[in-house]
C-alpha cells in the first residue's frame, strides 16, 4: 500500500477516493496519505463495525473531508462523525 499512497499524493488534483476501512488501515503508516486533500470518501464497499478510534483515524487522515459514504453496522456511529468532521456536508448510507 505504500505505492499506492504515494501514487495518491502525486495527484494533486485528487479528491475522491474509494477504499475500504481495512485498505486504508493497512496504508495508515504511511503519513503520505494524511497530505492528499481528499474531500470525498466512499467506505461503503464493506461493512465495517465502526469504533470512535476508527473515526479518529479517519479523521487524522483526512481531516478535510466533506461527503462520506459508509456502511456501518449500526446507526450509532452518526452522532460522532461531526466531532471528527464539522465541515461534513453529506452523508451516504448504504
């Protein structure tokens, strides 16, 4: 996944990005992925039992992000998606 986070930040241009929680977990060390202005996240092609840590990673990593499409578990994890993104404008739920 190291190739791939640093394919991502050489397109400057970039911001969507569909992924699952598991592939962005397995590239989180590389601190390259948290400079990719990445306004659009689509983590809905996996369901995937959401945690606060998970959101606090996820917002470390993208921490400008604006539409985010998921598929949780369960419904429990909408109250916390403002405290890690105040500017999130949509929300998908699939």
């Amino acid at each position: 996944f190291t190739q791939v986070t640093s394919l991502l930040a050489m397109l400057v241009n970039l911001r969507s990005v569909r992924m699952t929680y598991g592939q962005i977990m397995a590239s989180k060390s590389d601190r390259t992925i948290a400079t990719i202005p990445i306004r659009y996240l689509d983590l809905a092609a996996k369901h995937h039992q959401f945690e606060r840590s998970d959101l606090g990673v996820l917002g470390h990593l993208f921490p400008r992000l604006e539409h985010l499409t998921i598929s949780p578990h369960d419904a429990q994890v909408f109250p916390m998606l403002l405290q890690y993104w105040p500017q999130l404008r949509s929300l998908t739920y699939r």
